[in-house]
C-alpha cells in the first residue's frame, strides 16, 4: 500500500516537473504560460488569483467537466493552441468567469451549448483552425456579450442563420475565411453583417457580386444548388483567366517597347561605323 502510493506521489511529481508553467507572460503578473502538458490537473501548481493561462505545445485531447474550477475566481483569459483537444465534456469550464477563450488549431468539431453555457461573460471566442462543421443553435442565446467571434478556417457550409445573429447585440467582428460557406446561404449572412456594422473579414474577394448575378440570369440557380456553384465557379475562373490575359498583354507592351529602343541604339551605333 506504501509502496503504490509513493508511486502515485511520484507519477504527479513527474507529471508537475515535465510540464512547464511559467509566470509573468509578456511582462504581465498573473499570466502563465504552460508547456508540454498532458494532464489539466497540473493547473493546481498555478497560484491561487491566476488571470491568464496560455497552454501551448501540449497534448490534450480532452477537456474535461470542472478542469478549471480551482481558478474559478480569478481567471478570465485562456488560450489552449494546437494541443489536439477534440473533445470538451458538457460543463468544462463550469464557474469561470472568462472574457476571453482561445482553441485555436485543435480538432472541435462542434460548438456545443453543454460548455458554451458556462460561458456567459465572454466577449471573444476564438476557434479558428479546428473541424468545426456545426455551431449549436443555443449559442446565441448564451453569449450575450460576444464582441469577437473568429470561426475561420474550419468546416462550415451551413451560415450562420440572420435571425440568430441578430441576438449577439454586441458582435463587432467576425472571422470567417476559408469555411465552405453554401453559396445560396452566404449572401443573407454577408448582407446582414455588412449593414449591422459588424466587420466580417473574408476570402472570397469579389464573388458575392457573381452569386448576385447567377441568382439573376443563370437557368434554375434560383433553386438549384448545384446550378449556382457551377455558375459561380464558371464565372471566377474567368474574370481570373481575364486578369491573366491583361496582365500578359501589359508585359507584351513593355517587350516591344524595350524591343523598339534596341533597335534605335543599333542603328545609332551602326550610324557612328562601330
Ligand atoms: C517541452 O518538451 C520538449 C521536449 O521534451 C523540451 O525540449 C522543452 O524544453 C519542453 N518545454 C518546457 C517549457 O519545458
Ligand atoms: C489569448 O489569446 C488572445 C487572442 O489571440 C490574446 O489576445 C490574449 O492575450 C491571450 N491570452 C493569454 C493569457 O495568452
């Protein structure tokens, strides 16, 4: 019995001394920044009025219910980044008053009202780079106080739906690139942003203007999917291939010119017997 418990004292003193946590991030007291993390039960090595925890280059796959509750007074920033967390269990960060969360490049797939709901207070959620395909309808209801939302790059096809954005009263800024937002769907969502002054920051440059102009002309795009992607897709492979095809012009232009200015200078030189 003595003997399996100072393997158990052992394993956590491992486990504490080959993670890392270190205080004072960016010159800031009550930060930490914790590295090479496979447990969350380390945290408890972190004083006691902790505001920010920064995990990096860790290995989490889960989160589980309660992992922060022993710095449920005081934390109000975390960032766990690239730490290959997948699944997050329903109250997680049950009792934390964060204003920031940050699961960036990690493996969600979903934003789950199960731990978004203990999340009240928060004003930035910042989820780019994970599988998200899928964002609870009961979000918009549960972060009333939601400034920054960045979403991109991750699995979304399906918008955002307007009526459910129209409760984040207080939403200033969303990312939403590289996500396989559904062409029909994308134009609402963008509109409605774009006149609520919320700053939607994109990677499809110009071809809402496209979708606008296949809804108008193309045969069945008003109620085919199918339809409207291909002519959408038609369309910017060509205003690109236009852009090619000015672009070589231009260098052609400039060939010939310097190709004129050669020939003046041989004859010049021709002229003077060389
Ligand atoms: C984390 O582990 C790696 C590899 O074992 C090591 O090189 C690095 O120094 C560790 N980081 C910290 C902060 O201990
Ligand atoms: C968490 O990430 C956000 C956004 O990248 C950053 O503004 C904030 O300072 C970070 N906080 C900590 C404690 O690392």
């Amino acid at each position: 019995m003595k003997r399996i418990l100072e393997l158990f004292v052992l394993t956590i003193i491992l486990a504490v001394c080959s993670a890392n946590c270190l205080s004072n991030l960016h010159g800031r007291h009550y930060y930490y920044q914790c590295e090479n993390v496979t447990n969350l039960q380390i945290l408890s090595v972190i004083p006691i009025g902790v505001v920010g925890i920064n995990i990096k280059n860790s290995n989490i796959k889960k989160i589980p219910t309660d992992a922060f509750s022993m710095h449920a007074d005081s934390l109000e920033e975390l960032n766990i980044t690239g730490c290959g967390v997948e699944e997050i269990e329903p109250n997680a960060f049950r009792g934390l008053k964060l204003r920031v969360l940050g699961l960036v490049d990690n493996r969600i797939r979903k934003l789950n009202s199960l731990w978004i709901q203990d999340l009240t207070n928060l004003k930035a959620l910042i989820v780019w780079r994970n599988r998200i395909a899928e964002v609870d309808a009961q979000l918009y209801d549960l972060l009333p106080n939601l400034e920054l939302w960045d979403i991109a790059h991750n699995e979304m096809s399906a918008c955002l739906p307007t009526e459910l954005l129209k409760k984040l009263t207080k939403l200033r800024k969303i990312y939403l690139a590289s996500n396989p937002w559904s062409y029909r769907c994308r134009r609402s969502m963008t509109w409605y942003l774009g006149s609520n002054h919320i700053r939607f920051v994109q990677d499809w440059g110009s071809s809402d203007m496209l979708i606008e102009e296949c809804l108008a002309h193309e045969p069945n795009a008003d109620i085919d999917d199918n339809a409207l992607s291909k002519c959408v897709d038609r369309k910017v492979g060509s205003t690109e291939m236009l852009q090619t095809v000015s672009g070589l012009s231009e260098q052609i232009r400039e060939l010939s010119r310097k190709v004129t200015e050669l020939e003046i200078e041989v004859a010049a030189l021709k002229k003077t017997g060389y």
